[in-house]
C-alpha cells in the first residue's frame, strides 16, 4: 500500500535509537504534498515487541494527520483489532481493507458501507498490488487529515473495574505528558 500510494519513492532510515527500517515516502494529491510513514507491520499496539512499541510511538507522540491501518480483507477479524487500538490514541483514522483481489478469489463479500458506519471512519477497499483503490484511499487521507470529515470511531465500553483504575490514571499520564491526544 505504502508503494502504491508513493511510486515507491522512498527514503529509509533507522527509528531513532532502533535497527528497525523506516520508510518515508511523498505523493501528492490535489495539489496538497503528503508525507507517508511506513510503520513496522504489527497486529496489535501494547508493545510487547520493539515494532509494535515504534507503531504505538508514533501515533501517540508523533501525532500525523492521519494514520491509515491496512488490514488483510481475508482476515478483518484478525485485523480489525489493530484498528480497534489505534481508535484508543486517535480518531484521524482510514481503514484499507486490501487484499481484495485474494478476497474475491475466495468468493469473501465484504460489506465496505456498514463496516465503515459500523466502524464510524472511513473504509476503502482496496487491492495494492494493482494499485486498484488508491485514489480513494488519497481522498479518505485528504478527508481526514485536513478534518472535512468528523471521524467518530467505534470504542468499546471499558468494564467497570477498569474504568475506575483509568479515572485515576488519566490525570496522572496528563500531567506527566501534557497535550497528549488520548492519554
Ligand atoms: N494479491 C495481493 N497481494 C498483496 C496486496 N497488497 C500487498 N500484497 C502482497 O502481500 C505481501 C506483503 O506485503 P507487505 O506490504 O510487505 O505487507 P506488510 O503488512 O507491510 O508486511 P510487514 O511490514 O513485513 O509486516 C507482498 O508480497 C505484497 O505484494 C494485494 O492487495 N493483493
Ligand atoms: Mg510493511
């Protein structure tokens, strides 16, 4: 997705302090200059390895306008975890549902509408290796990230028990780390 969005003009380098390669790469779109990150691949967020601990990094404090999470459409339920976590951190979310190509190939009908309302923040489908969807998805990044569209993601009520321990929390992460989007 990354490739296709770019033209594969990157430019790679080291997270900061990690061995890990980041890719940077432009595009523009309606005469706007976008700038992709390419974040390490990881299905969740809570970072138990140094990947997801950049993924998560980098959303929280590096804030981008938008952060796009490309999920495989022949594993959403699998992916859509992913999608659920970053919500946690930022509404300035489009969600790729790629691999459509496979997904079709194995007769899978995905409802992109619902999934979107259901989600509440813009689905594109896509097929990246055909570049099929890529102007979509520039558009949902241009909707989001210059906030045309108030994004409301779906987040799931946290039990009792935890919600007690986040009221006690939050204020503390906030004073520490001031101007966080979601502490
Ligand atoms: N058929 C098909 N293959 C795709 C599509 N998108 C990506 N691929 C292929 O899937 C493989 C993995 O793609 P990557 O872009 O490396 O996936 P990734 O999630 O960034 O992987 P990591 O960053 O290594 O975790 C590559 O061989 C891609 O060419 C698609 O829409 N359809
Ligand atoms: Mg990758």
């Amino acid at each position: 997705m990354f490739n296709a969005l770019t033209g594969m003009n990157q430019h790679t380098g080291n997270w900061p302090g990690k061995t890990v390669t980041r890719a940077e790469g432009r595009y523009t779109y309606q005469d706007s200059l976008y700038k992709l990150i390419d974040l390490p691949g990881t299905y969740s967020l809570l970072s138990a390895s140094t990947d997801e601990e950049i993924a998560r990094d980098f959303i929280l404090f590096g804030k981008p306008h938008c952060t796009v999470v490309v999920t495989d459409a022949t594993a959403l339920q699998r992916n859509l975890n992913l999608a659920l976590q970053v919500f946690e951190i930022t509404p300035r979310v489009v969600v790729c549902v790629n691999l459509m190509d496979e997904a079709r190939r194995k007769g899978l009908k995905i409802d992109i509408n619902r999934l979107s309302e259901d989600l509440g923040v813009p689905v594109v489908a896509t097929a990246a290796r055909r570049k099929e969807g890529r102007v979509d998805v520039q558009n949902a990044i241009a909707e989001v990230g210059q906030q045309q569209r108030k994004a409301k993601p779906y987040t799931s009520p946290a039990p009792l028990g935890i919600q007690k321990a986040l009221d006690e929390l939050v204020p503390m992460i906030q004073s520490m780390a001031p101007g966080l989007p979601n502490a």
